[in-house]
C-alpha cells in the first residue's frame, strides 16, 4: 500500500492510501475533528465513486473495527500478527497496579511497556482508540498491542508486579 500524507492550509491534513489493485482511500482530517472518507475504484479518477462525512467518535470505532477491537474468537486469548511478531492481547487491570486510577497519559504505560492500549472493555463498555486523557480503572481489559516482551511487561504492570 502506498501511503502519502499533505498538509491542506486552514483545512487540515490529507491522507491518501493506493492499494496493489489501483484503488484509492482519501481521508481528509479538518482542524475541528471532522473527517471526510472518499474511495476511488480507479487511483487515476478526478471523481470518488463514494464519499461519507465521519466524525472523530466514528472514526475511531471504524479503526477498531479494522483492528479488531471489538472481536475476538473464542478460546483464542491472543492473536498473533505480521509473522508472529506484533500480539494483540486482552490485559486485566488489578487493583495492585501503579497504573490503577491514572489516566492513561499519567500512566506513561507506552514509554514504561512499550505496549500501546488500542481499547478498553469496561463492563458492558467498550472504549476503541482511547484517549490520552481516559482514567484506567482496575478491572478493565486493556486491549493492547505490541511485541511478546513489551506485552509481558504490561501484563506485570496491570498485575503490579513491576
């Protein structure tokens, strides 16, 4: 896939993403969270054969969809990615960790893990793409990603065994 990122003046930022088969994904990103998605079946046309508006809540689910955020199969407690390399794991968060009760920014669980958190399930809730500022509270599932190690230190994390 060929990814190509410009800046629009006073607009936002433009995204383009041509896949092997000559189509193309456009999303342009505006300075106050909208987001227009256009796809091309032909990279080369002047016209989109299809465009939507979506809002910042909306493409975030759609990219936790993409991810798969919101399904897991069942039996399966981790999913192995890009040869075995890049794990998708279901992480609970224990009372004991330093991580309980702080946002996730405060937390600095990117820079003390190496993981990312992708989305949280909080009861019946479910949280894809989080943002910086969501409070990690225990009993969460943290959807995380990243390699085993850094995958295994966030699980020592959550059980506050760091």
């Amino acid at each position: 896939m060929n990814i190509s990122v410009s800046q629009l003046p006073g607009i936002g930022q433009k995204i383009s993403m041509k896949t092997a088969e000559d189509d193309m994904l456009v999303i342009i990103v505006h300075h106050t969270g909208k987001r227009e998605l256009y796809f091309f079946d032909d990279a080369d046309s002047d016209e989109a054969d299809f465009a939507m508006d979506l809002t910042p809540d909306e493409t975030r689910e759609i990219a936790a969809q993409l991810l798969g955020a919101t399904y897991q199969p069942v039996g399966i407690d981790k999913m192995r990615m890009f040869k075995r390399q890049i794990i998708i794991d279901y992480i609970t968060l224990e009372e004991a960790s330093s991580l309980a009760h702080k946002t996730i920014e405060e937390s600095d669980v990117r820079n003390k893990s190496g993981a990312t958190i992708i989305g949280i399930v909080h009861g019946d809730d479910v949280t894809a793409i989080p943002e910086a500022d969501t409070t990690l509270i225990p009993g969460d599932i943290l959807m995380s990603v990243g390699k085993e190690d850094q995958i295994s230190t966030l699980s020592k994390l959550c059980k506050g065994e760091e």
